[in-house]
C-alpha cells in the first residue's frame, strides 16, 4: 500500500474511532502491548508490524514493555477516558 493511501485509510479510521494519535505512535503501542502481553515475542510483533526482527528487537526489545505498555494506557485513558468502552462497543 503507497505511504498516502495508508495515511488516507488511517484518517478515516481516526475520524471514526477517534483517538487523535497518529499511525506510528498507533504502531508503537501495539509493539509495546504485544511484548508486555506476551514478552520476547517478536515474532508476533514482527506479523502485525510487518517490519523484520532485526527492526523490532532494535526499537521494542530493550525491556519487556510492561512500563511503557502502562504509560500508553494512561496517556489513552487521559485524553478519551471511555476509549476502552468505546472501542468493545465498536468491536462487538
């Protein structure tokens, strides 16, 4: 996918779900999430990013990402207090 039509499609998912935050800071929770969630599984990183292991071990390998995965959620929380709400009324 060309690099504006990601930008496109991640705009419109924005305005819908609206959680202010752009793709990569999206990207880099998601990282951090999955190896809090699942430590030392870049792997499965490495599938949802689709980026190489080298990348992601470079840039989310440093610790296990329980204190940055909090920090995401707390920044989230603080900006959209009912985003988890919200995004199970989406999902379901």
């Amino acid at each position: 996918m060309a690099p504006a039509t990601m930008a496109e499609v991640w705009a419109l998912g924005d305005g819908r779900i609206g959680l202010g935050i752009s793709s990569h800071a999206c990207r880099h929770a998601i990282a951090t999430l999955i190896l809090a969630v699942e430590p030392g599984n870049f792997a499965k990183a490495v599938s949802v990013l689709g980026d190489t292991e080298e990348t992601v071990r470079k840039h989310y390998g440093r610790d296990s990402g329980e204190q940055a995965a909090k920090a995401v959620r707390a920044a989230l929380l603080d900006r959209h207090p009912d985003i988890f709400k919200r995004m199970k009324g989406k999902l379901a």
